[in-house]
C-alpha cells in the first residue's frame, strides 16, 4: 500500500433522502462505510481512511488509502489497499497482512478474523497466517459475516447467498443487492439494486422505511444503518431501526437430541456453556464425538473432535444456530463434520 497524505474533502451534499427527518448527515462524502459501535468509518473521496469522532470526520494515522474498509470489535481498521492488498491498523499505521491475499471486499468477524472478496471473486479468510478458501466454491460481489462466523455474499448473479461450512444456500425471499453487511441478531442488510435499503428478516426482505438509496452499507450491532448515499455522502439512519438487538432468551439445552447424520447427542447445558457427546446410529462404532461451546444470544460458538471408540479422527470448529428451544442448526463447520440439524 502506498501511503499518501491527503485533505478530505468534507462537503455537504444536497441530500437524497426524499425523508430527511429519517436519516441524518454527518458531514462527509465517501466511498465505503463501516460501523462499530458509535464510531462511523469510511473511505473517503481521496482513498484516506477516516473516523467520525466528536461530530467531525478524523484521518486514521499513517495516511493509509484503500477502496473498501471494516472495523473489527475491538475498533482495529481493516482494509483493501489501492493495491488491493490487505491492510490493518495499528493505531499509528498500517501492516499488510502476511500471506500475499489481494481482494476486492472486506468483512471482519467477531473474533477480528478479515475475510475478503478475492481478485477472482471467491471468498478467502484468514487464519493467523495464510488466506484460505472457503468450503463449496462460492463466487460474490460482496461479503459480511454473521455473529455465528458465517459468511454472507452478494452472488455473481446478485443474490444473497449464506455458508453453511461447506456449501451456500441462498436466503429465502429472492432478495437480489449490490452491498451488504449483517447486524448484532443476525440479520442481513443489503442495498438492492434498486439502491434501497433493505433487511432481512422471518425469511423475508423488508424495506427500511426513509426513502434512503445509496450505494455501501454498514449497519451497527443494535441495527442502525450506515449508507454512502447515491449522492456519495455519509448518512446514519436517525428513524424507528428496525429493532434493537434482542436480549438472549433463557434456554435450557440439556437433553437427549437427534442429528440428521442419524447419530445421537446427549447435550448440557451449565450456564452459557454447551457441551455434548455425540455417537453414530451404530451405537458409535463408526463416530464418536465432544463438543464445547459458549452461548451468545441465540448462537453457540465452539470446537468438536472425534473421540474413541469411533473410526474418526476429524476435529474443527463449530458454529449453531438455536432456531427454537428444540431445534439448531449448523452455520459453520469445519473439518469435515457431517450434521447439520438437531432436533428434540
């Protein structure tokens, strides 16, 4: 990344939202947008990368430039480079990040992992040390990942589509975008390709009410959007958002459960921790597995590992959705587990 000084020129823009009252201005124009939590991030119409602090726009130290930014939870920026190279702040500058990935979008998740929109459209994420690809052969336009680890792309053919560890399901609707981002439920935003803004949500895409048309979106974790409007400036929505972060709902998940793979779990709950034990439909002589997570809302985030007396030798992360108090599902897995549902 060449690192150039630049002045943002911030300018108020005749707006575009026919709604005003719903969105509010802060100030600048830009090229992308990140959220998180009350900080505003965007790169700006010079490539520099700015935050919104004390009602005024800031340059990041280092004088980075980039063409697409995210902001992981810990406030650390991540970066595309205007060489496409993948970039992270410091706090005084900037480090590329090893192992030569170059994309075209940025997303960071939870755990401060950046995944991309490689050069060639797959999408990669990084693993401490080298970009790998993710599992099925995905292709999109644009990524954000959800709170459970999941990617979440605007296909090649405009669609939104979610990683289930080894393949992509589109999402129910027949919502078609240009960007999008996830919020702190779960639930995707993205701008159609009308340039509205839209989320997802009960299997359905709901239009934000505001009138609001742009180009990039973020969103905060409580819902509050973030756009790069169609005129190019940077609007927060200042509207009745589409609902707060909902608080966790008691669970109790300690049960005998059933898995689509045909085998049996025996789950325990102590606090927000999960555990179980899993065995194969032949009384676990082909499988034999454990599992610890932690409960986050209505996510359970972990590891598994095959165990003795089983054949399997596979270990990986694991990621669930609590669907109902009887229901999860998988939306990330790794290291080639087989179930997907559980039922009880």
């Amino acid at each position: 990344m060449k690192f150039l000084l630049f002045l943002l020129a911030m300018f108020l823009i005749t707006p575009f939202f026919p709604a005003q009252a719903q969105w509010q201005s802060l100030g600048g124009i830009g090229k992308d947008v990140a959220g998180q939590g009350n900080t505003a991030w965007t790169i700006g119409s010079d490539n520099g990368v700015w935050f919104h602090s004390g009602g005024n726009w800031q340059q990041y130290p280092g004088g980075g430039r980039g063409l697409a930014i995210d902001v992981a939870a810990n406030g650390t920026p991540f970066v595309i480079g205007t060489d496409h190279g993948i970039h992270r702040g410091t706090g005084s500058g900037w480090v590329q990040l090893p192992g030569g990935g170059r994309g075209k979008d940025i997303a960071v998740d939870q755990s401060g992992r950046p995944w991309v929109i490689g050069m060639y459209d797959g999408i990669h994420y990084f693993d401490g040390n080298r970009w790998l690809e993710y599992p099925g052969g995905g292709r999109g336009k644009a990524i954000a990942v959800n709170p459970a680890g999941a990617p979440v792309v605007i296909g090649m053919d405009d669609g939104i589509y979610q990683g289930t560890g080894n393949a992509w399901a589109q999402l129910p609707g027949g919502g078609r975008g240009k960007d999008i981002c996830v919020d702190g439920r779960g639930r995707p935003w993205i701008i159609g390709t009308d340039n509205q803004v839209y989320y997802h949500e009960g299997g359905a895409w709901h239009l934000l009410p505001g009138g609001g048309r742009g180009h990039r979106i973020s969103v905060t974790n409580s819902g509050i959007p973030l756009v790069i409007g169609t005129d190019n400036a940077i609007w927060r929505y200042a509207g009745a958002a589409a609902g707060p972060v909902a608080p966790p709902v008691p669970l109790n998940l300690t049960a005998r459960w059933n898995g689509n793979d045909g085998g049996r779990y025996f789950l325990r709950q102590v606090g927000n921790e999960l555990w179980w034990y899993g065995m194969s439909g032949d009384g676990g002589a082909s499988w034999t597995n454990v599992f610890q997570g932690r409960i986050e809302g209505n996510m359970v985030r972990g590891r598994w590992a095959d165990i003795p007396h089983g054949r399997g030798t596979g270990h990986g992360e694991m990621h669930l959705q609590v669907l109902s108090p009887n229901h999860l599902r998988a939306t990330h897995r790794t290291g080639g587990f087989g179930g997907s549902e559980w039922t009880r």
